[in-house]
C-alpha cells in the first residue's frame, strides 16, 4: 500500500520564550503528536487556544511561525520529508501541493490587488496552469462556492465584499492550484453564526467536489463534526485523542473529549420542552414592610436548566423585586419558589448553604458589588473557600482558571477593582457567580450600567458559558436588544404583573399587548424622526396610562 | 507612597515621635527623679535645671518627661477602650440594623447629652480614682464619639451590593464586619483616633487639673499645671510649659492624623475618591 499523502511522526515543536528579567525559556508546543492523511480525507485538529492545532497545521506545510522550531520527529508530504528540507523544495510544495485558509481573509487579503489576481497569484507563480486556464478555474471555483457574479466577482478588491464572501474567496485561492492537501486553519471562527453556515457548506461541497485532503483546525466541535472524517482532539501539546469523526461525537473515551461532547449537547438538550424546571415560581406576591398594596401579582413562571429567562419591564415594574424574593432578602406575602425540586425557604436564614451557592446574583453596578478593599484573587477566591474548602494553591490554581473562563488573564488576579475597566469589574462578578458553581445565576440589569460595545462583550461572554457550562440565567433587563439576545423565554412585567410569557418567538412577534407594543417601541432607531414618530403612535394607540410621564 | 511625606506631616510626624520616645525612655532620659526634691522653690533655669524648678524644688524637665510618660500611656490606653468598643458596637449596629441599632443608637445619645466632663467627674468623685478607672471612664466616654462615627459611615456600606452579595453567599456576621465593611471604614477610623487620642489628652489633664485624675506624687501634665498654677502670678513660666507640651502634642498629632486621612482617602478605590 502506497504512503499516505501525510504522514506526522512523533512531531516535536519548540519554541523559546524571553519573559522580561528572566532568562530564555525553552517551551514545548507540540510534543510527540503522530498522524496520517489519506487522500481526499478531512482531518479535524480540536482543542482550546494553546493546544498546539495551529502550530501542528503550519507544520504540515514544513512551516514554524517566528520563534518556533519543529525539533523532532518527521512531516512526510506526499513521501517527502518536510520537517529539514531545503528551501527551494519548501518553495515549491507551499501553494502548489499544499495551500493555507487563513482565520482571517481579511488580513490575508492585499487591499491594492482585485480579487482574480490574488486568487491565481500561486497557481500561476508555480506554472501549474495558463493565465487563462486558471481564470476559467477561479470562476469555476467561485460558482462552486456560491459567490455572486462569478464571472465579474474577480474583478472586485477585498474591501468591496463580505467577510463571508472574502473567506469563500480564500478557499478559492486555496484549492485553485488543485492542491493535495489544504489546511484550514479556523476558517469560520471570525464570521457571524449564520455567514459561518454559508461558508461552511462551501468549503465541505468545494472539498468533495475536487478531492482534496484538508487538515481543519478549529475550536469548535461542533464545526468540525459536520466536515471532518477523522478527528483529533488536542491538549497542551499532545493528542488525547484521535478517531473517526462518528466515534469520537458519539463515543468519546477520553474524559477530555466526553466534557467537550457533552458541552455541545448541553445546547441540544436545552431546546427539550419537557424537561424539568430548575426554577418554578408560584403564585408569587410581595410587599414592602409598610406598603399595603402587592409590588408584585400572582407571579408565575418557569425557568428550564440550560436557559435564559429574561424579565424585561420599565423601573418600577417589580423586575428587581423580584430578583429580592428569589434571593430570600424579601420573604413573599404569597406562593412559592420551587428551586430545583424542592420548596426555597421564603427567607434568606432558612435556606441552606447549599440553595446559597446554586443561586447566584450578578449585580448592575459591578463597582459597588465588589468590596473595594478585596483583591480579585480574595473576590473570586471567596465562594471557592466558603462553598468548596479551597485553600491557598488550590484556590488560587480555580481562580486563574475561572478569570481564564472570562477571558481575563492571570495577571488579574492581585489588582483591586478600581484597577479594572467597566466590563472587566462585571466579568469579575460573572467569575464570582460561576464560582459557587451554581444552577441558576440571577442576572439583575448586568449590562445596563456598560456602553454598549463592553455590553456587548459581557453578553456574548454569558451565552458562552451557557452552551460551555450549561448555566440557567433569570436575565432582568429594561433593554429589549440585550433580550432578543440572550433570552430563550420571556417574561415582560407591567406594574407588578407578568403581562406577556412565552417562548422568545412568541412573545417578540405581533399582535402584541399595548404594554410589549411600548416597549418594543421604545428602542430607538436609526433615522430621522423617529422619535416624534414613535410617541405620535404612542398617543394614538396607547391608553394614557402606558405612556410613560413626560411622552 | 511614604516617599513623599509633606513637610507639616514630617514635623508633626518627628514630634510625635520625640515625644513618644521620651516617653518610653524617660527613666532614662531625666536628669533627676521623679518625685526627688533637688533645689529651691521655683529656682529659675539653669545649667544644673535647664527649666527650673517647681513649687516645691523638683527638677521641672524630669518632672515633665515623667509627666508625659503618665500622660501619654494613659491617653493611649482610653483611647484603645474607646476604639475598641466604640468601633465594635457602631459596626455591629450598623450591620444588625433594627432595634439593636436603636437601642445602641440612643444610650449613646444620652450619653452624649450630658457634658462629658461633668459625666466624668460624677463618676469619679464616687469610684476610686485609680489609673485603671480613669482609663476606663475616659474611654467609655470617648467612645461614644467613635461608636457614632463607625455607625455612621458603616450605615453607608452595609446597605451596598457587595455586603449583600457576601450576605447572599451566606457569610457570618464576623466575616461581613471583619472582612467586608472594616476594610473600608478603617481609613476614617485611624484619622479619628489620631483626634480622640488628642482630646482624651486634654481629658485627661483637665480631670488631673481638677484634682480627679492622675494623684500626686505622681506627676502628668495637668497636674503639674495645677501644682505650679500659682507661680503664674509671680511671674513664673512653670505653669506654662506643661500647657506647650500638650499643644505641640495635639498639633502634631493632628498634623499626623489629617495626612494619613488624606493618603488613604485619596487612594483610588477609597471611599468616595
């Protein structure tokens, strides 16, 4: 039997590293990783940034990044050696045998020069095809890819399409010079959900159409369930496992690779109707000592595990009120809240350490939610000590990893919150909620305090750890944007009642109710006259007593 | 953050100092014995007795050091009383809120209605006047100033989100006193016991002025002011000195007291800055 195309032996890759004051570092990056790649095959490489799946991807092309040397082991392309070949050989595979799909086609891209000429740039540069031959080729390659115009899409510069539309441009580029084996390396990681699905359908029909190997390297096994034939999933460096796509999705035997399969299913799980509520409300109603009218009515709702309730309603329609009675500092007049099967005590001193820590609150003002005295360390670090019994090492070793999980480095971890930006602070109390490793996390106006790019951060950040971790999120807003974000139900309250529940669909779709009609009003839009158009519609359609003061 | 002390801060810094060292070392320090009769009756200043004599031939500088020693290890220890049940009872009131932080609240009204001075006299005329007893009436009442202030800015943090999310977790009281609320009101604290150590000072002398504090032969400040009361109408600076001392005292302290408040107020992160 004739060699696979690639063949990776006991690969070894180092790098070294010069931290500032200290003496140079030797690294391992890759250590010992072996593979093959059939012909026509797709390779999925997946693992967490770090992994070592780009650096093993490069490598395929005989190619270290700055700073990084392949020590060990053997690149075997088409049965020649790459890891100590000479330069002129490297020249002559790299864009010919083996072409790159960068993450980025945007950067990749020269802005100066029209599509066509980048796209047949290597085929031609290895006298592979005519001018024209590779012409004819790309426009075939665009058609394929389902590109507008292909005939005409060529004669663009980068700057004059799409993300989406640049990425397919890459492949194009990538597969024009009929290559063996193409490496993508997170060709869909920079694009929106639903571009991503579109280039993704094209690289798999572009793929099997012209019988190309492919390493894909991605973060997303979800992704590379749809492509590959055979995965590999990669930890610091070294395989922990490696099997067929179907074996590995759907009979993990590693415990690494189990946690990554059940992270996505958990997204799956969570669409299930029937399933149990984490969190049932009954009958709810609640005054403040002193008031003799309810703040809030008869509330009654449902929040399954896995989802996101949002409670959307104007201050003072009872939203935070409600958050108090969950948490146990406002005992309701009437109902119940069932928490995970059994009835909460209505009061913060009935309830056990246990229902504590699998309730959690993140505040509005992450600034006053934290003390500013404390570090980040001793914040985060708290719950983890309380609940958990971590000490020292240990606590500290949870604590990196959790500021890790909000995308915060290490480094954090001795400031003091006042050292922080805005979103940073909210991420800290997003570390300390998940620290209690909770089952329902009380999300009260997190993001309203935030300008909304950092809001928008700290939203795509919860939702993360909602399909990673499987949260439930009771998410209260005023901010109907944030909630067609996040919100799986929604609950919209007016005065004290629940005027509208339902699935995100339903509620968020006409005929509304005049209340849901005002709010959804209420976000402002982008043009001229809005404003006076809005509360003229107001007025017209509105009782006056949905109008707020001053409209 | 040490490195750039201002100036009126290092004056009243090396003062305080100089004064707490004579006060330690003032067995040493003193030229002759505390209670040793050692020349003439108000003997002016000298090379052999650099401020003279008091009004019965003691060496007016021992006497002074000796004074200080009393003076200032008493005003320390009302001070520690008053702080440390002054600062204790205002943030349990804070935290427990309700009719504890009432009933707390008002005794310390009451307290504080009636003039301290004339409180502490009562008191004193009718217990043993002892260094202990002192210590402790000085205190007590001191500390009603202390509890006020620690309720108050106490009052401000216990309703914060933070208090409440550590509440939520389900922490101890001692942990949201200790931990949660005393990191943030002990810059205020400090600034306010560097002024009450000045005023239990001035209590303390006044009580001994009057003949109710530290007893003869025993020398302290006030005492002394009070021993050589009667020179002043001679022309005799005796009574005067003890009186700078516990000026320059309370000004430095003061100096000390008003740059610690403004360093760690002003640092980021502090209460309001």
């Amino acid at each position: 039997m004739a060699e696979p195309l690639l063949v990776i032996e006991d690969l070894k890759i180092e790098a070294t590293s010069y931290p500032p004051g200290e003496k140079p570092q030797k690294i391992t990056i890759v250590n010992g990783v072996s593979l093959t790649l059939e012909k026509g095959k797709v390779l999925g490489l997946i693992g967490e940034s770090g992994a070592g799946k780009s650096t093993i991807g490069l490598s395929a092309m005989g190619y270290g990044r700055g700073g990084v040397r392949l020590t060990g082991g053997s690149i075997r392309l088409n049965g020649r050696e790459m890891r100590r070949a000479p330069g002129k050989v490297l020249r002559s595979t790299r864009g010919a045998e083996v072409t790159y799909v960068a993450q980025s086609a945007a950067a990749a891209f020269n802005p100066a020069r029209k599509l066509m000429d980048q796209v047949v740039e290597s085929t031609l540069k290895h006298k592979r095809m005519t001018r024209a031959e590779a012409k004819a080729r790309a426009i075939e390659l665009f058609t394929r890819l389902g590109l507008p115009d292909p005939e005409t899409f060529g004669d663009r510069f980068p700057h004059q399409v799409s993300g989406g539309q640049l990425q397919r441009a890459m492949t194009a580029m990538a597969l024009c010079p009929k290559p063996d084996l193409v490496v993508f390396d997170e060709p869909t990681t920079a694009l929106d959900v639903t571009t991503q699905l579109g280039v993704l359908a094209a690289i798999k029909k572009a793929i099997r159409d012209f019988d190309v190997a492919a390493l894909y390297i991605t973060h997303d096994l979800a992704v590379v369930a749809q492509i590959a034939d055979n995965i590999m999933v990669l930890r610091g460096g070294e395989t922990v496992e490696y099997g067929t796509c179907d074996q590995i999705i759907n009979n993990p035997q590693e415990e690494y690779t189990q946690d990554l399969v059940a992270a996505i299913n958990v997204e799956r799980r969570e669409r299930d109707p029937d399933e149990k509520p984490v969190l049932t409300l009954r009958g709810i109603s609640a005054r403040y000592r002193g008031l003799d009218f309810d703040v809030l009515k008869n509330i009654n709702m449902d929040v399954q595990p896995g989802t996101t309730l949002a409670i959307v309603g104007e201050s003072g329609s009872g939203k935070s009120t409600l958050a108090r009675v969950l948490t146990g500092l406002l005992p309701p007049h009437t109902g119940a809240v069932e928490f995970d099967g059994a009835v909460l005590s209505s009061a913060l001193k009935g309830r056990s350490k246990q229902e504590l820590q699998e309730l959690q609150m993140i505040y509005q003002m992450a600034d006053v939610a934290m003390n500013p005295r404390q570090t980040v360390g001793t914040i985060i670090g708290r719950p983890l000590e309380f609940y958990f019994g971590l000490k020292s090492k240990e606590k500290r070793e949870r604590v990196i990893k959790l500021l890790d999980r909000i995308e915060l480095g290490e480094e954090f971890i001795d400031r003091y919150p006042a050292e922080l930006s805005g979103g940073q602070k909210q991420r800290v109390c997003i570390a300390r909620a998940l620290a209690a490793e909770p089952k329902l996390i009380i999300c009260d106006e997190v993001t309203s305090a935030l300008d909304p790019l950092v809001a928008k951060g700290i939203l795509k950040l919860l939702r993360d750890l909602q399909l990673k971790e499987g949260v439930t999120y009771l998410f209260i807003t005023h901010d109907i944007a944030a909630v067609r974000e996040v919100a799986d139900t929604i609950a919209v309250m007016y005065r004290g009642e629940v005027v509208r529940y339902g699935g995100k669909q339903e509620v968020l779709s006409p005929p509304f109710d005049d209340y849901t009609e005002l709010l959804m009003r209420s976000v402002p839009e982008m043009r001229l006259g809005w404003l006076e158009d809005t509360l003229t519609l107001l007025e017209e359609h509105l009782p006056a007593s949905a109008v707020p003061e001053g409209a | 953050m040490i490195k750039r002390i201002p100036y009126p801060a290092l004056f009243g810094l090396i003062v305080t100092i100089s004064f707490f060292l004579a006060a330690v070392f003032a067995p040493w320090l003193a030229p002759y014995g505390m209670s040793q009769v050692v020349g003439d009756v108000w003997e002016p200043a000298s090379a052999a007795h650099w401020l003279g004599t008091d009004n019965i031939g003691r060496d007016l500088l021992s006497r002074l050091i000796y004074g200080g020693q009393t003076t200032i290890f008493v005003a320390i220890a009302a001070t520690m009383v008053a702080f440390v049940v002054g600062t204790a009872l205002g943030l349990f009131a804070a935290v427990i809120g309700g009719w504890v932080d009432q009933a707390l609240s008002r005794l310390v009204d009451l307290i504080m209605a009636i003039p301290s001075l004339i409180f502490a006299l009562v008191v004193l005329s009718v217990m043993p006047v002892t260094v202990p007893v002192l210590v402790i009436v000085v205190g007590l009442l001191e500390a009603t100033r202390m509890f006020r202030l620690s309720r108050a800015v106490a009052a401000d943090l216990a309703v914060m989100d933070f208090v409440e999310a550590a509440r939520l977790r389900g922490e101890g009281r001692s942990w949201v006193i200790f931990r949660e609320i005393l990191p943030n009101v002990i810059s205020p604290l400090i600034a306010e016991l560097g002024m009450r150590f000045i005023f239990v000072v001035l209590f303390v002398s006044t009580l001994s002025f009057l003949g109710l504090g530290i007893q003869p032969p025993h020398a302290d400040w006030g005492g002394i002011v009070k021993e050589n009361k009667d020179g002043i109408v001679y022309g005799i600076p005796a009574a005067l000195l003890p009186a700078v001392a516990i000026a320059a005292l309370a000004i430095s302290v003061n100096l000390v007291a008003d740059w610690i408040l403004e360093r760690t107020t002003s640092l980021k992160g502090g209460r309001n800055g």
